[in-house]
C-alpha cells in the first residue's frame, strides 16, 4: 500500500533490532564497494518478525550467515512512517542503510529515483536473473524514467513478493449472527445491512492512515477499467475525478458511513487499531490487504477466512514493497547478495507457507490451505490484468491528502463533490507536466 503497511508494517512505530538480535554473524560473500568494508551489511525493513516476509527474510539473514563468514548483519526494524517520511533525508546522508524496504510508486520510489538518490540495479536484474520470474504486473513497479513514473526505465527497486487486497471475514461471526458470506456486490452489501441491524458494525476501518481512502479507490475500481487506472497511475490519459467511477466511489463511501457500515469515529483510528480490533473479533469483515494475512494467521483465535471484493475486476495490489540500494551505500554487493538469496526458492517457500505472496516458489511447496488460496486468488488478478496499484502513489503527498480529505469526507465536512476537487487539486499540482 502505498500503504501504510503497512505493515506490521503499518504502526508506524520504530522498534530497533528486533530480530534475534540486531547484530547477526553473517559471512562475507562479494565483497563491497570502495567505500565499504565488505564486512557489515546495514539492512532496514518494516515488516513484523511474525508475519510472513518478516519470518522469510530472518531466514534469509541466515542463509546469508552460511554463505558469508565473517560479514555482520546489522539489522533494523523501521516503522513504516518513520521510513516514509525520512527517506529523502537519510539517503542523501552518510547514514544510508546498504539496503533498504521501500514502497513502491511515483509517490515513493520513483520520487527517490528522480532524485538521484537510488542505485541503479538493471545490471544486477539482468546478471542474475531477478526479472524472469516476475509478471508483467509485478514488474512495472520495479523501473521507473528519468521523471520517476513507474512502469518502465532502470530498475531502481526489485521486489520477492506481490501483494494485493481482499476482505477478510471473521466467520465465527458469520455464523453467530446468521449471516450470509458473500459472493456478489449485492450480497456483499445485504451483509452489511444485516450486521448494522443487529448492531453490529461491519467494516472495520482506519481513517487515520489507511484502509479508509483504500474502500474509495476499491469502490471506484468497481466502475472502472484498465484504461482508466492506466491514466491515473501512469499518466496513459487524463484523468476525471469527477467521472462514474470516482464520483461512485466517494458517494458510496460517504453512504456507508452514514448508514453505519463503517464507524464515524474511525475517521481517527490507526491502521494497526483497525487490524488489532478484527483479529479481537470486534468487527465481522476487514478489507485490507495480504500483508496482514500472517499475522491473522498467527493471532487470530475465531475461524476466519477471505473472499474477493465482490464484484469488481479491479483490486488494489501489486508488486510487494522493494528492495532498494541507496546511491550511497557503502556495501552494494553484499546487498545485492542478500537480494539474490531471497529470490531462492527455499525462501519464496517459506514466504507463501507463512502467509505471504510469493514471486518464485515452486506451487507444490505451499502446503497451508489458506496459503494457496490467497496466491490462487492473486495469480487470477494478476493474469487477468486486474492489479490496480494504490491510489496515493501517482504525486509525492498524495498520501497524505488522501488520509486528510477522506476523514472529512468521514465526518461530513466535505460533500462528495468538495472530496473530489480536492484530490484532483492535489493531484494535478504533482502530476508531471507535458
């Protein structure tokens, strides 16, 4: 997501070394650049130690320690906010990590791109192969142009997952209350009503951070297609936000709140408030993506399971965040070592066993029942071409005027119409020119 993942990624708290230990023994394997050692990897990322990238690359670390004597790993666990709004800042300074989860987009990785201030990794990708598992969806959040517009031009990023959104449902509740479990828009939102008539509100959301403006762009994507994205991720068009799809998107919205689908007191709540509330059993459905499903997996004490946005073609999702090398890292070819051995197959295994999307693994491996359908549903989005990205990455801040105009939009201080001037203001005044 972007997305505050998120997560998890998503709190946005800083824990520092968190995963057995910051200081890891690893070994030496390429050596590094001129001004590195070759003996000390730095490497940053935001993902939970109990969720499945984070379980992947701690056995990753120490795949690394074996093939790599007498190297250490100096791991961090960063909050995804404290990353997202630093990054700039500390990649331009002496402090830059070797390697670095970022997120992907115009908004993010291509505005470091843009700035000069990621390591261009095309000769890498193309010496080791990185970009032959990868479908064309996955892909196009990798490479970025001289402007820092993804979808083609060097690789400034390589991602080892996918990730993508769906509505997680608590079916313990389902049950409890007698409950239909959807498979059409129509049932999907009798659901809804019959939960708030049994005073039990549905969705559980984040308005603070992220889901909130993530249920308008799914909203919306349910009356769009891929020209449309295509325009308003990638500049393939003009986009109206005033057109069906996005005014449907926001009235709909507007709408659930006030019905009560959604709480209007959740126009100040957290991402990880949202997610720790659902796995509490306090909200029947949470539409969110698969970077919380091993947390869910792990956590979760009722029976629970997941289904696909009804009724649209279009989700959320993407290539997973990447692996990025600033310009400045003292140690590139231990980072790119470290990148090539969480390609492995043994890694990718663990990845998708553990809960997450794999680019690489081999399908027989994944053995968990719930495993497989997530990556099943993920391979008929992305072959269908139904990855749709997120909608804060096309400008840099978008983010941010996403989170804000949507928690009016949430409390009523802004109509429908007010909501959607403001982000195209915002859009156009980041948007490339010409």
């Amino acid at each position: 997501m972007l997305t505050a993942r998120k997560r998890t990624r998503r709190t946005g708290t800083a824990i520092a070394a968190a995963v057995a230990g910051a200081l890891v023994l690893a070994g030496c394997g390429g050596g590094g650049d001129e001004a590195g050692d070759g003996k000390t990897l730095t490497l940053w990322h935001y993902e939970a130690p109990n969720g499945a990238m984070g379980a992947a690359w701690n056995q990753a670390i120490e795949e690394f320690k074996k093939s790599h004597p007498g190297v250490t790993v100096k791991f961090e666990e960063k909050g995804f906010e404290q990353i997202r709004k630093t990054a700039s800042m500390v990649l331009g300074s002496d402090s830059a990590p070797d390697l670095m989860e970022y997120n992907k987009g115009n908004a993010t990785t291509g505005l470091l791109s843009k700035q000069g201030l990621l390591t261009d990794l095309s000769p890498e990708v193309t010496k080791r192969g990185w970009d032959k598992p990868l479908s064309a969806g996955v892909r196009t959040t990798s490479r970025y142009d001289a402007q820092g517009v993804m979808g083609s031009g060097k690789w400034f990023g390589v991602p080892n997952y996918a990730e993508y959104t769906m509505v997680f449902y608590n079916k313990t509740l389902f049950e409890k209350h007698k409950v239909k479990v959807p498979t059409t828009f129509k049932e999907f939102t009798a659901a809804l009503e019959d939960f708030t008539r049994k005073g039990v509100t549905p969705l559980a959301n984040a308005g603070a951070e992220y889901p909130a403006q993530q249920y308008v762009y799914q909203l919306a994507l349910s009356r769009a297609d891929r020209s449309w994205v295509d325009a308003y991720e990638q500049y393939k068009g003009e986009p109206d936000f005033h057109d069906a799809a996005w005014t449907y998107g926001a009235t709909t919205f507007a709408d659930w709140v006030k019905k009560g689908y959604i709480a209007k007191s959740s126009s100040g709540t957290k991402a990880e408030d949202a997610g720790a509330a659902f796995i509490a059993g306090k909200y029947p459905m949470f539409f969110s993506g698969s970077w919380w499903f091993g947390r869910f997996k792990s956590e979760i004490k009722d029976e629970w399971g997941t289904f696909p946005f009804p009724g649209s073609q279009l989700t959320l999702g993407s290539g997973g965040n990447l692996w990025v090398v600033p310009k400045g890292a003292k140690n590139k070819q231990l980072a790119y070592d470290f990148i090539d051995i969480t390609m492995k197959k043994g890694i990718q295994n663990t990845l998708g066993n553990k809960g997450g999307v794999p680019v690489a693994a081999d399908p027989a491996a994944i053995t968990d029942p719930k495993a497989k359908s997530l990556i099943q549903d993920f391979t008929a989005y992305s072959d269908g071409g139904g990855l749709a990205f997120y909608p804060d990455w096309p400008v840099p801040g978008f983010y941010d005027t996403l989170v804000a105009e949507t928690q009016k939009l949430m409390t009523g201080d802004a109509q429908p119409d007010a909501y959607l001037d403001a982000l195209e203001k915002a859009y156009e005044a980041g948007a490339p020119k010409g």
